[in-house]
C-alpha cells in the first residue's frame, strides 16, 4: 500500500501552530487543487477536545472562506478536522501563498476567539449536525487563544521531510 503524503513529514519535529502545503496537484483540466495542513497542535503532543474541534468545525470552515476565499483566484473545497485531533486540514482549488493561508488563519482564529461567549453555535441542531450534543463554545474559544498565543509559522515539507532511509526503517 502506498503512503499517503501525510505520512512523509516527520512528525517529532512539525512545529504548531503551523500552515502547510501538504498537496499540489492539477485537475484533467488544469485547474491547480492544493491541500493544506493546518496544524493546531503539535502531533503526539496534545490533542483537540472531542466538543471544541467540533464547535471549532462549525465557526472555522465560515471564517476561513470568509478570508480566504478570492472570487477566480482561490476557492476553498473543504475544512474538515484531522483524525489525530491535531489540526484541520483544507482542501481549495487556486493559487494560495503559504503566508496569506498564515494570515487567514490567524483571522478566522482571532473571529472565534472574539466570539460573544453566549453565541449560538453555527447549525448545532439535529436537523445540520450529526452530533449536535458534542460542542463546547469556551473550549472552541481556548483552542483559538492558545494558538493565538503561540503564533502560527510557515512549513515546508523538505523542512520536515522523513528521509529516505527512515521511511525503509519504519515500514
């Protein structure tokens, strides 16, 4: 079985809060389709509260098209939370720069730490939330101030790149 290109990257070493162009790749039709790592914590080292990655779901997707999103330029497909509960990862069709992913984020992330702590939870109904009793608005809320509080840097993969003889050793 192939690796996935998540499990290219050395993890002992991946800084969070953290952008990362994780994919590159090209449509039949040419349209460029990147996948960016955008990580909240760093790997074996914390992880997202099963209620605050989920409200966090809810708000963040929103904020983030909010910023990012650039009519003919750059579109976001997707926003949806790693499985290790680290960070999210975002799939968008255009040309994003690694320090305006940086820049949004930090924006979508400052919205939700100004969120009213009385605020209603985008969707957190049975009818648009298949698990509509799992959120937590403060935890969402702490999240957003930690990684605040830390500060979010750019990644490379050849930065945190596995090397060759390592993959052997681990497979």
């Amino acid at each position: 079985m192939p690796l996935v290109d998540s499990f290219l990257v050395d993890h002992t070493i991946m800084p969070a809060p953290s952008v990362r162009m994780a994919k590159l790749m090209k449509t039949p039709k040419g349209d460029t389709i990147q996948v960016w790592d955008l990580r909240f914590k760093k790997p074996n080292h914390g992880r997202l509260s099963d209620k605050g990655i989920h409200t966090f779901e809810h708000y963040f997707a929103g904020f983030m098209r909010e910023h990012l999103n650039n009519p003919g330029v750059v579109e976001v497909i997707d926003i949806s939370p790693m499985g290790c509960k680290t960070g999210f990862y975002m799939s968008l069709i255009g040309d994003a720069q690694g320090d305006n992913v940086a820049k949004c984020f930090e924006l979508a992330i400052k919205d939700i730490a100004s969120l009213d702590d009385n605020a209603k939870i985008p969707a957190a109904n049975e009818y648009q939330c298949g698990s509509c009793d799992l959120h937590s608005l403060s935890d969402a809320k702490a999240i957003a101030k930690e990684i605040l509080d830390k500060g979010i840097v750019v990644v490379k993969n050849e930065d945190i790149a596995l090397a060759p003889e390592k993959l052997k050793d681990l497979a």
